[in-house]
C-alpha cells in the first residue's frame, strides 16, 4: 500500500455519485445530518485550516496541500439514544478517501478523533466506514470498529479526498441503534429551518413542504434534480406538493428586507407489492425446502434488487419487521401460517404485509451415525451405519444391502438412504459415510503472516480430513492456524489423530517493531527485522508510500535510522519486502510482503 490504509444499494437521493451538491469544506459550517436519511456529497477544496497547522491528527496526516485537509468535507450529528452505531462511505473504487470522527460539540476543542481512517484505496474498495463493510469484505483496511453511543453526544465528521479526481460519496448509518430507535437515532433538533429536516418518503405518500411565514409577500419554489437549482413555474404559495425527488428551496419574500431562504430534501422510494403464493407441504429435510424459494413468487417481476423478502410466524411481528424467520432449512413440524413482509430496500418505511401462506412439515428420519470410518493399515474391515435400526424405516445403501448397517471392506464413500412413508407422503433422509485408508499427511506449505510479534502461522497439508496441529511442546489443536508465534525457530507437528502417526518440520518465524522513534534517545532508534540472519542471504528493501526504494538492508546491516541519503525523513508510514534464498539457493519472496512500519519523531 502507498498509504495507511474501504449494505445493501444506497439511497442515492440525487441520482448517483455524479450528481452530488457542494459542502461545507469548515466545521464551523458543518452539514447537519437529521436521523438515517442518505447523505450525497462532494469536495472541491479544503476552506481554512480547521487543525491550526497542526502536523497530524488521530490518524490523519499533511498531505501535498501542506495542511491535514486536501479536499474537505465537514459533517455534524447528535445522537438521540444510546447502542451501537456505525456509517459506510461509498464513492469510486478509483478515489482515495480518509475520514475521522470527532465526539465534541465545538470546533475549537475537536480533540483527538474516536474514529480515524488514513488507509490508501489500493485495493480498489467501494467503501469505508465504522463497523463492518457491507459487501462483507472482512479483510479490508478501510473500516475501524463500532461505536458504543449515549444519547445526547455531538460528533463531527471530516471526509478528506486525496484523489485528483472526485465523483463524490455518499454516507448511510448502520447499526443497532437504528433498530432500537428507528426514528430517533440520531437527533433532528439540531437542524432547525423552516422547511424541516430531510423526508424519506414512499411513493405512494403525498408531501406536501409548508414555508408559511407569517407577513410574507410572495414565495419563490425552486427544484434541483442534480443539475442546479432552477425555478417551479407557477408555485408562489407557502405550500408546495412535492411529486418527485430532489432537492427543494424556498425564498419567502418578506415586505422590506431580511428574506428567507430555506432547503429540504425529498427523496421517494418505490412501495412494493406482494403477490400471492402457494400452500407448501414438505418434508423437514434441509435439501428440500427453503423459504428463500419463496421469493421469486413473492416479488412477481419485482428486483430483488429492489425489495427484500422476509418471512413472520405473526402478523403483528409482519407488521413491525420484527422477528424475521431465518431463510434457511424450516424443521419445526406441523403447520404454519407465515406472513410475508415485502421491504423497500431503500426505505423500509416502505413495505406490504397483505400475503400468507401455510406450510405444513412432516418429519423426515433420523440418521446418526460418524460420515467417517479411518482404517489404518493394519485394519481390514470395519462396520459402518445406523446400528440399531428404527423398525418404521426402511434402508437402502448405495451398494444394494437394505440392513441399517454394513461392513465395509476397502475404501469409498457409502450411502444410506432411510425412508419413512405416512399419510400418502414419503420423506426420505440419505447421509452419506467416507471410509479412508488413514494415511500420514505431508506438510507442503507454512504461511507467516504480517511480520509482527503476534505472527499467524498457518500449514498446508496435501491430504483432506481433519488432523490435529501442535507447535513445539504448546498444546494439540485441530485448527491449522497458530496465534501469536514469537520469532525463531519452532517445531510443527502434524497428528493423525486416528492414532496412526505424526510428521513433524522446523520453520523459522521472524518479526519487526511496528514503529520507531529514531531521535537519538537510545531507544528504538533503528528499525530492523528480528531474526533474519537464521535465513539465507536475507534482503530487506524499504520504500515509502509512494513505492519509491528508501533503503536496502542485509544480514549484515544493523537496520534503518530513518533518513534517506543523509536526509532524514519524516514522521509516516513505510512499507517493506523481505526476499531469501531457498536451500536451492532459489531467491524468494516472504508471503508476507507490503507490510508496513511506521516512523516517529
């Protein structure tokens, strides 16, 4: 990475990110923003200096303005109840986007930020945020963690964009807190206009705006669809039906001086209509019967895309959204009466409640037994299946037999397929059993992750089946990944815990400071890898966050003090490969590479 390192389809109440409007670059001129309504915006420059040439803030940086800010964009919000609350960003994979999240009420004591984002966009992500990132990207370097909010709290929010391009954004919230209080997460008193805070609507609600005032002349209607505001023929009453979306002005005309100009946001989204759906009678077995199959009746023609299906055992609860039933295998017997909720996936204000249908689940029977049987060499035969057999069902292996059990003689995989018939209706239950000649894995890779003294160890071995890991004397563990591995040298061992052996290979794990402060304190004044001179002919090469070759190091080499041809280099974050030579004299490079450091001064 050249820099520290980003739901569901946004409303995008002006069309796109194309479309966006001009904010405030200043927190003193902050963009209010009232409960959940989409946010749409853009940047073009930076105003005044919010950080009084401060070097850096939270996480944030200068950048080639020679200030923290390059293209700017302030927001505020209160919050109106306590829980869990996070935002995404969206904009262009192309742009590099930071942001950091203030709790203060006054722009004059911002603090340092709760929430601070400089990670570049090399990987190309569609957006970053606090809590998690709605494409379920769960590696990405663009979102920091969920905040635990009180009612009451101001917060500013600064998005900076360090592109030379900028196709603008948009910011949605998330979290608990929105299902709680959907209405009042976040406080709306704190934008005060004539016209009143942003109204998402569904399109079949009539939005009427109201700009009476009293001792006015005249009113003046303005509409802005994304190209810039242009003027309603006709609309010169306190009153205006608002039939599409878009942004709305008002200029009300007062007899001598001092007019008012007020804007309100209207952004509709489509009401959905749920057609009518079969009866269902299935039996309880998780291949057959889904309720996402229920879906495509459910919406007709309409998108998925659009809407979002989900499934009550209330009407109330259908009503309410509450309590939705998981999409997954239904296996509660008897019948059910299930209420179909259809949701705008823009606006769930926006939703249908008026289909049923009933499903009805008869049970289907009970296998249980082991899906695996390991014969070790000196075994030639073992019994597999239902020991004892249930006198209602009926068996049938995929070899022929039709007892519940059978012994098995060489390797495969076998199937038992048990059928129970009552009422006219058979539901039939089939699991499948592996039968392995155990043999002792060999290990063919070892993954070193991240550098750093917690290192991730991970092994790779060429045979499929579970086997039990340990590293050096520490304790047996069935997952093949070891946390926070010191560096040196170390003993993995992998176990066939059928009791048929072990292997065993010694890897060499290396590590490396996160930061250091080369100011000629003793301490921490040169940054180096631990533990590269057990690797052959190890090389070190160190750039900035532009790429560009800062140092190259050795086994020999005692590390980087922080300057480049004598100059020393700021404070910033740096990145780093490590190559060596395999036993064949092969050069390689560390999996492990563009990892990053920081400098301090």
């Amino acid at each position: 990475m050249s820099r520290l390192g980003a739901i569901l389809s946004f409303l995008f109440v002006l069309g796109g990110f194309s479309l966006h409007g001009q904010v405030y670059p200043d927190c003193s001129n902050a963009v209010p923003i009232c409960n959940n309504t989409p946010v749409n915006g853009g940047t073009v420059g930076y105003g005044v200096d919010d950080f009084n040439n401060a070097e850096e803030s939270g996480c944030l940086r200068r950048t080639m303005s020679g200030f923290l800010e390059t293209n700017s964009a302030w927001y505020r919000f209160r919050t109106g109840a306590s829980g869990q609350l996070g935002f995404n960003i969206g904009f262009d994979v192309s742009e590099d986007w930071d942001f950091a999240l203030y709790k203060a009420s006054d722009c004059n004591a911002l603090g340092e930020p709760v929430r601070c984002n400089f990670f570049d966009n090399a990987d190309a992500n569609s957006f970053m945020g606090v809590g998690v990132d709605p494409t379920g990207d769960e590696d990405t370097f663009l979102y920091e963690d969920w905040l635990q909010v009180e009612a009451g709290e101001d917060y500013y929010l600064l998005l900076n964009n360090f592109s030379n391009t900028n196709s603008g954004f948009s910011i949605q919230f998330s979290g608990d807190i929105f299902i709680t209080n959907p209405y009042d997460a976040l406080d709306c008193s704190i934008i005060n206009n004539l016209l009143g805070p942003p109204i998402s609507a569904c399109d079949t609600d009539n939005i009427v705006l109201d700009a009476t005032t009293v001792g006015a002349v005249t009113y003046e209607w303005f509409l802005d669809i994304g190209t810039g505001f242009s003027r309603i023929p006709g609309e010169n009453g306190p009153t205006l039906a608002v039939a599409v979306s878009a942004l709305y002005r008002v200029v009300v005309v007062m007899p001598t001086s001092g007019n008012i100009i007020s804007e309100a946001q209207v952004a509709y989204s489509p009401s959905p209509i749920t057609n009518s759906l079969n009866n269902e009678v299935v039996c309880s077995d998780d291949s057959v019967f889904s309720l996402a199959l229920k879906d495509v009746e459910a919406l007709g023609g309409q998108s998925p895309d659009d809407f979002r299906i989900s499934y009550h055992l209330s009407l109330t609860d259908a009503m309410n959204g509450a309590r939705a039933m998981s999409k997954d295998v239904i296996d509660v017997l008897g019948t059910h009466v299930i209420y179909v909720r259809t949701t705008s996936i823009e606006n769930s204000s926006c939703f249908d409640v008026s289909e049923q249908f009933t499903l009805e689940v008869i049970e289907e029977p009970v296998l249980n037994f082991p899906n695996e049987l390991f014969l070790c060499a000196n075994e030639t035969s073992g019994f597999i299946g239902q020991i004892i057999p249930n006198t209602n069902y009926s068996y049938l292996w995929n070899t022929g037999e039709t007892t519940s059990s059978i012994e098995v003689f060489q390797e495969g995989v076998y199937t038992l397929t048990a059928t129970q018939t009552s009422n006219g209706v058979s539901c039939s239950n089939t699991e499948s059993i592996t039968v392995v000649i155990s043999e002792l894995p060999r290990i063919t890779d070892v993954h070193i992750d991240d550098l750093q003294s917690n290192n991730v160890v991970t092994v790779t071995i060429d045979l499929e089946g579970e086997y039990e890991y340990q590293l050096d004397d520490g304790e047996i563990q069935l997952s093949n990944k070891f946390q926070n591995v010191l560096p040196g040298t170390h003993s993995l061992t992998v176990i066939d815990p059928r009791g048929c052996g072990a292997v065993t290979e010694e890897i060499v794990v290396v590590g490396f400071d996160k930061f250091f402060t080369p100011n000629a304190d003793g301490f921490s004044d040169i940054w180096h890898i631990d533990g590269i001179y057990i690797l052959q002919n190890p090389q070190v090469y160190i750039y900035d966050r532009y790429g560009k070759l800062i140092k190259h190091l050795n086994a020999n080499s005692v590390g980087w003090d922080g300057t480049y041809n004598g100059v020393e280099l700021p404070s910033s974050d740096y990145w780093f490969k490590l190559t060596y030579e395999d036993e064949n004299g092969q050069s390689r490079t560390a999996k492990y590479i563009n990892n990053h450091f920081s400098l301090k001064r």
